[in-house]
C-alpha cells in the first residue's frame, strides 16, 4: 500500500511538473497584456514597471524582467492548495485569470473562492464601471485640471443613478495632512511624492467632490463584455495600496487611471510621451474609441453640484418668491406662513425647497444653519405634500464635446511702431475667458506654459511666456449671500513691458482682486485691483498697482467678446504711468478650431488676426 501512495505521489509531482513545462514562457512574457498587468514602461532599452512597491512582484527582478515574474508567478499559483487558493492567487486574481484563459485545464481554481476579494466585490455583484470626471478646482493645485475615479457599479443599486455604496477607485499623491503648500507645489511638480490607488465607497467621494468643494460629476458608464468587466476589477484590486511615482503633470490620476483602463481599451487614451496628461483627454478619447466593435461608452451622467442645482433651481422662482426668499435669508426670521401668506401651496413649497438648497450650500462654507434648517422643515411638513416640477434641470453638455487642453496658434500682427509681423503661439493648457465654455468653470481663466515667439524678416523675439496664469470672476448666479465671492488673479512669467518696444522683455508676477456682477447669462462685469512686480528698466521701476476693469459678453453661441482697461501706476514715480485698452473676440466654428481678432493699444496700437487649432 505504501509503495501504491509512492507511485500516486510520484505521478501527481511529474503530471503538475509537466503541465508547468508546457507553458510557452517566451511566448506568454512577451505579450502586451502581461505587461500592462505589470505596468511597464520602456526606458530605454529596457522594461521597467511604474509600481515601485516590492509586494507586488514575486520575483526579485519583477519590477524590470517579465519572464522572471512570469516564472515565478506561474510556480506560486500551481503550488496553491487543490481545493482552496490561498495568498498568491488571492493577491493576483487578474494575473491568474489571463493565465486561466490561456490554459484553463492548467489554472482551475475559481478567483472567488477568496474571501477577501469576494467581499471587496459585494459577493460578486459588480456589473459595470463608470469613469467618472470632477471638474477643475482651483483651489487645489491638484485638481485645476480636474479629478478621475473608477467606480464598481453594483447590480443591486443600478437603478439609483449615483450608486452611493459602491466601491470607487481613487488615484492620489500621498501626502502629509499639513503640508506647506509651496512645498506641495513644489514637489508635486518636480518630483518628491508617491501615489497610489485607494477604494472607498461612492457616496464620501460623491460628498467630497458634488457637495463640499462643490464640483461637477460625471460619469461615464463603459461598455465591457463580461470578462472584460471581470478583469478590470480584479486587476483594480491587485492596485490597492500599490505605491507609484507621482507627478503633478504626467504621472497623475490622468495618467495612471487611463493606464488602468488600456485593459480592455486597444487605442491609447492618452499620449504616453507627452509631458502631460489631462483628465478631459481620457473622457474625449474614450467617447471616440470602440472596445469590442462596441462604443466604449454606454451612456454619459451628470451629478450636479450643490451650487449648480441651487443656482438652476433659483433661477424658476418669480421676482416676488426671490424678494420673500432674500427677506428669509437677511432677516433670518421663522414666521414662513406670514412671509408666505400670499403664495400658492406650490409657490411656497418652491420657496421653501431652494431655501433649503441654500442652507446646505451654506453648511460646505462652515455656516451654522442648524436651527434655522430645522424651522424651515417644520414649515415644509407643516404644509401638504406638493409636487414640483422643476422644469428647468442641470443639464449641460459633457466635457468630452470641450475643447482639447493644448493649443496651436498662428498670429498675424500689425503694430503702428514695429510694423507688420508674424507670431507663433504654443500652450500647454488650458484654456481663457472666451474660450468654448464646455467642460470649464464658467468666466475664468487657466493657462499654463503659453510661449509666444514672435517672427519678423530676419528677427526673432520672446514676446510672451507665461508659467502660469489664473484668473476667476467667481461670479454670483443668485446675489444670495455667501453665492460667489472675491474675483482674483494670478500671473508669472514674461511678457514686454509695452506694445511700442521689440524686443523689452521683463519677468513679472502679478496678483489682484476684486469683484464681479454677472449681469445676465451673457454679460459679466469685474473690476479689480492689482499689485505687479516686474524686473526693473531705466524707466519702468520694480512695483506698481494697476487698476483693472472689464467686460465678458457671450454675443452668440460661436462668439464671445471681451473689453478690458487698465490703467498702471509706478511707485517709485507716479508720474510714469501706462494705459492700456484691449478688445478681443474669439469665434469658435468647431471644437477643435478658433478664429481671434484683437484690437490693443498701448502706447502703440496692435491689431492681431488668430487662427487656433486645439489638440
């Protein structure tokens, strides 16, 4: 008998030996699919994966040999239990389910019978993924381009278009909770954090994003075969707490979520070689690609802000309902019924409904609305229940339709003192205040790396070069208190110190603020006061204020215009002082293409002539 057990033993051990065997290593180490599971890069010559955590490769020289991983990934999964896997399948459910699907009587084992991974998966309940977009926000470095997350959509809660409890995906600099924000900066461009993917629930990033900083959600719903689907969310799993490089411009939630998603996507979502990598990108390309012979994308959402939906909602109140409105807001008083008495049940539910709105908008900006909340639901279930019918809803177009972030631009100039010339303009990003308002935050402004050179028979001059240049209205929709707030900007770089000199470049960093009234949907006014200071000349000095006026007009949906003056004053001698008028237009006939016709003077007076193309 035991010689009989020997036999079985020794057969059992040459049968699994020759099944490994079998497998054509060369063959399985070199395909592209194994490395994107890897996530390598070339570098040079050679492959190097962009995960720079040692959990992740089971092989010493994983993170830069495919085959040794392979090896030692393959001999780590026959070696797992017959009846129950354990850590290493477990840990690597997509590396094992690509492997199953090259040789399913070799790999048997069904990925969930892990317990871990089934839970993470709700028990298998996982039945489409949503990429979803934050939009910009500049009050974080971070996020000025906007955001990405992956979200696992459960099969029980699709009717419910947020899907508030469903695992998401996030990709983010790890970073210290009081950090200097310079140092951020700092670092986040040039190197200096790690980054990772985490999951947690839908409804905290639903919270984060929509209702605290009060950005626009939108999600893209994929259209993925079912082993598609299962592939990418076990390999979304593999990632968690998976440690990457992080850089603020490249190597970001853009990059690395777009990286993630080349799984199932053949045709790239980005340009890998670029020095950049934008949000808005990935949503463009993914609404043109096919996964399949299918479109990529099933259907587009839109999860509104909180300041957006009040904004909507308070547009459909009548002059009297806004007056009783602002009488609640100034005076704060509980007598609704009185206030309300000459308004129909539907009217004074109305006003009461965009009140409420308001006192959540006011709880993000760390208001103390808790009593008088209460007095205003007292005074809603005190009346009987009344229907709405909000007729005006957020629905605007998705940001994929925008413009692409960088920017081609061919200028002819003609200067009453330097004459006619040509000009050749690049930026990087992103885009102005009369650029195609789809996918934007509405009347700002966010350059960044916008180089201008100027051409002229045989001279060549820098006639601009802007690092960065931000600038927001921060408009009011509603004129309600705590709705909008101070308009302010920010430049650095260089540009000439006025239009009647070639070449009298200075380096300069402005700032200012000031204040907006949004007039109606299409007419904006600012005035703002702005402090400059430049490298000195023989007769421009180092500091002067500037006082800063303009319009913003919307004159159809394919032109918008704009009428700025500024008057500078020199410190050091007031005497010196510089006026300057611009009016721009800029008429967008496709997305991808704009035409410009400016008129400035300075001293001199430039009239310029733009043809853009986008990409």
């Amino acid at each position: 008998m035991r010689v009989l057990h020997f036999l079985f033993l020794l057969l059992f051990l040459f049968c699994k030996c020759a099944l490994a065997s079998e497998l054509n290593y060369e063959q399985l180490s070199a395909d592209t699919y194994w490395h994107k599971l890897l996530h390598y890069k070339k570098s040079g010559n050679r492959l190097k994966s962009e995960v720079i955590s040692p959990s992740f490769f089971l092989s010493k020289s994983g993170h830069s040999d495919p085959f040794a991983e392979l090896k030692m990934t393959v001999k780590a999964f026959l070696s797992e239990s017959e009846k129950t896997p354990n850590t290493t399948i477990c840990s690597f459910p997509a590396r094992y389910l690509w492997l199953k699907k090259q040789y399913p009587r070799r790999f048997t084992h069904n990925i969930l019978d892990c317990k871990d991974y089934l839970a993470w998966t709700r028990d298998n309940e996982i039945k489409s993924i949503s990429v979803i977009l934050a939009s910009g926000y500049l009050s974080n470095p971070a996020s000025i381009y906007g955001h990405l997350l992956l979200r696992f959509d459960l099969e029980h809660y699709a009717h419910q278009g947020r899907n508030l409890v469903s695992p998401t995906l996030n990709f983010g600099a790890i970073t210290p909770p009081d950090e200097n924000m310079l140092v951020y900066i700092t670092k986040g461009i040039f190197g200096g954090y790690e980054a990772g993917f985490t999951d947690e629930l839908f409804y905290k990033q639903d919270h984060s994003y929509a209702k605290t900083e009060l950005r626009d959600l939108w999600q893209y719903k994929l259209n993925l075969m079912p082993d598609q689907l299962e592939q990418l969310v076990a390999h979304s799993y593999e990632l968690i707490k998976k440690k990457f490089t992080y850089y603020f411009a490249k190597e970001n939630c853009a990059y690395q979520m777009a990286r993630l998603l080349q799984l199932v996507v053949e045709e790239p979502l980005l340009n890998y070689d670029s020095p950049f990598a934008f949000p808005t990108t990935v949503f463009q390309r993914l609404a043109k690609v096919d996964i399949m012979g299918k479109p990529a994308v099933d259907r587009i959402d839109q999860i509104p802000s909180h300041q957006k939906i009040l904004h909507r909602k308070y547009e459909q109140l009548s002059l009297k309902q806004k007056k009783a409105l602002n009488q609640f807001i100034e005076h704060r008083h509980n007598d609704h019924d009185a206030a309300l008495a000459d308004f129909t049940m539907r009217e004074q539910a109305m006003v009461l409904n965009v009140y409420l709105d308001y006192l959540d908008f006011l709880k993000v900006k760390d208001v103390d609305i808790k009593e008088t909340k209460k007095s205003v639901l007292i005074a809603l279930f005190k009346r009987p229940i009344t229907p709405i019918d909000w007729t005006k809803k957020v629905n605007d177009k998705p940001p994929h339709l925008g413009q692409a972030p960088s920017t081609l631009q061919i200028n002819l100039v003609q200067n009453t003192k330097i004459g006619t010339y040509g000009e050749f303009r690049f930026r990087t990003a992103y885009y102005d205040l009369l650029s195609n308002p789809i996918g934007r935050l509405p009347l700002s402004s966010l350059a960044m790396l916008d180089a201008s050179i100027a051409i002229k028979e045989n001279d060549i001059w820098i006639k601009t070069l802007d690092g960065v240049n931000i600038k927001s209205l921060n408009t009011s929709k509603t004129g309600l208190a705590g709705d909008g707030g101070y308009a302010w900007q920010i430049r650095a770089g260089i540009e000439q110190q006025e239009l009647s000199c070639q070449p009298c470049n200075i380096f300069s960093l402005t700032g200012g603020v000031g204040k907006s009234i949004e007039l109606s949907n299409k007419l904006a006014l600012y005035a703002m006061q702005n402090a400059k200071l430049q490298s000195a000349s023989l007769q421009y000095k180092s500091f002067s204020t500037e006082i800063e006026l303009g319009a913003i007009a919307k004159l159809s949906s394919y032109w918008r215009s704009s009428l700025i003056y500024s008057h500078r004053f020199y410190l050091h001698d007031t005497d010196i002082q510089l006026t300057r008028y611009k009016w721009e237009n800029a008429i967008h006939f496709d997305r991808n293409w704009e035409i410009r016709l400016n008129v400035e003077k300075q001293i001199a007076t430039e009239m310029t002539a733009s043809f853009s193309y986008f990409f």
